[in-house]
C-alpha cells in the first residue's frame, strides 16, 4: 500500500542543503579531496577522472499543488565516445538526501532529511535551486566532477517538439489521459507528448500523486530524452543556420552549457547512440517507509560500482 507523501514546507525559512560543490579535481588529475573517499571507502589519490566523458543532468521540473517548483525527474545522461556507449541514469524524486536550513538572517538551522526532489525549491528564492541539485547529485555519486545541467518543463518540451516536427518512441503499453492516448507500438509523438511524458500509474482515485518509484515514467522520461537527442541532432544537421537553431534550442532551455557546447553535446549523444550502445539504468536502491513518509534509499555499493565503471579510467593505488 502506497502512503501519501507529505511534502515539508517552510513558509517562513529559506531552506537550503547542507553539501555544495566543492574542489573537484580536473579532468585526467588524480583525486586528492574532490572526491570523498569515505562513502566509498576508497583512498585518496587512488582514482583518476575520465578525460573523454561528457555528462549532462535533464531536470525535467514540475508544479505541485502549492504551485512550488520541484523536480519531477532527474536523468544523469554520459556520453563515452571512445567506449561507444551512452549510459543514462535517473534518480527517483523521493531519493532520501540530508538538507538544512537557514533562517531569515542567513542563521544555519539543524539539518533533516528530505527528497531530493525538494532541493530545486528550497534553493529557489536564492538563485540556488540549480546548484543545489547538481551538488545533491554529485554527493549521490561519490563527489563525481558533475557540473552541467540543463532544465524544461512541459512547456519547453512541446517547443522542442515543434522544433523538431516531433519525436519517435516506442509505446511498450496503453496509456490515456485527459489530453490523449496512446497506444502499443512505434509512433510519432504529437499532440500526445504530454500523455507520454507525464502519465503515472502512481496516482489515487481523486488525482492525488501517491509516494513511491514509477519504474515505467522513469523509462518513459530516459527514452523521450535520447529521443529528443536524437531528433535534435538530425534537425540541426538539416538547418540552413545552424548556429542560430543551436541557440534558439540553448533559449527553450535552461541550461549551463553555451550554444556551441549544448549542439556538440546533442551531436555527441545522438552519434554514440545511433552508432554504439544505450544503457538505461535507475539509481540501485529500494522504496522504504520511514516515519510516515516514503523514501527511495539508494544502494551504495551498487552505486559505487556504477561510478566507477564509467567516470574513472583507472584504479592505481600510490605506492609505499
């Protein structure tokens, strides 16, 4: 039986989370402190970063009923050309992270556990939301060198869409909703994006968004975004100005690349993908209820052993 989540709100503090980034070392350079070797049990000095990686946080945001902003998914996509191999990792919205609070004099208050959902909203008012996450992230993934992001909503995904004249997805089973429905199989995404994009089977009778991991929107939102990948790179290839068609897809969306960086990620991505292999994975780890509030509870062995297959080249221990 799935619990309501309750989602804390904090009228009167500015709340903000208690890890930010901090000291990452840069590409190819052994890790001395931006890589905390304590979740992982690793010793300092003992990884080296990958230098051919290009990795990109999709915050897919959303409205709850209060009108507040948050995360609704969370998709890590890494680019491996060299390896051939684009591996795109989500993590739940209800993944349990530590935050704290400051008060209305900048006053840090006790920390307590939340969604990580949660942290777009609590850093909003302050420029921070962005930030906030990707650090959340970051700190998920052992201290990662995670920096980029790009940010839409629904809005900006039906604007990419008309870019683009539309995505092509597989629709594994039959979904509807107030706007359309879909059906199995291999079809255009038109006027049913959002059918697509936002159906959950995690919701009650009266409409309410019920707690727990929707395995099947995660993979839904994984696909729609090499998809979209895809359909952009193919649209840019095909424009007349594609400097200019790079831009206005860098305006759509916010993001932390610039216009050229963003259409060679694109372009990037879509080559892996068409010409190697996708891997789809959801953050290891299992729903739990803790107090009266569901959380998702990563698995940090697995998560480690994730990381360390992609993000680093290789394990060499100093010497005594």
């Amino acid at each position: 039986m799935h619990l309501r989540k309750r989602r804390r709100r904090a009228p009167v503090l500015w709340l903000l989370l208690c890890c930010l980034l901090a000291g990452c070392a840069a590409p190819g350079e052994s890790v001395e402190s931006g890589f905390s070797p304590s979740p992982y049990g690793l010793a300092e000095g003992a990884l080296v970063y990958r230098e051919d990686l290009s990795a990109l946080l999709v915050m897919g945001m959303a409205y709850d009923s209060q009108n507040a902003s948050y995360a609704s998914t969370l998709t890590l996509v890494v680019v491996d050309e060299p390896s051939g191999l684009v591996s795109l990792l989500s993590i739940p919205k209800d993944t349990r992270v530590l935050l704290s609070a400051y008060d209305e004099d900048g006053q840090t208050q006790p920390p307590y556990h939340g969604a990580i959902s949660q942290a777009y909203y609590l850093g909003e008012a302050q420029g921070l939301g962005e930030r906030n996450t990707v650090a959340l992230v970051q700190e998920l993934l052992g201290g990662v060198p995670l920096e980029d992001y790009a940010m839409l909503n629904l809005v900006q995904l039906r604007q990419l869409s008309n870019l683009t004249g539309g995505v092509e997805v597989t629709v594994d089973s039959s979904l509807a909703s107030s706007y359309a429905s879909l059906s199995p199989g291999r079809q255009l995404l038109g006027r049913n994006l959002e059918t697509y994009a936002s159906h959950s089977y995690l919701v009650s009778q009266d409409g309410q968004l019920l707690a727990g991991t929707d395995t099947q929107k995660i993979g839904r939102h994984q696909r729609l975004i090499l998809a979209f990948l895809q359909a952009l790179s193919d649209t840019l290839d095909q424009a007349e100005d594609p400097d200019a068609l790079a831009q206005e897809i860098h305006d759509i969306l916010r993001t932390s690349l610039d216009a050229d960086r963003l259409a060679d990620f694109i372009h990037s991505a879509a080559r892996v993908a068409e010409s190697g292999q996708v891997h789809y994975q959801i953050l290891p780890g299992s729903d739990e209820l803790i107090g009266q509030d569901t959380y998702f509870l990563p698995d940090s062995a697995q998560t480690k052993a994730w990381v360390l297959e992609r993000f680093y080249k290789e394990l060499s221990l100093p010497s005594d």
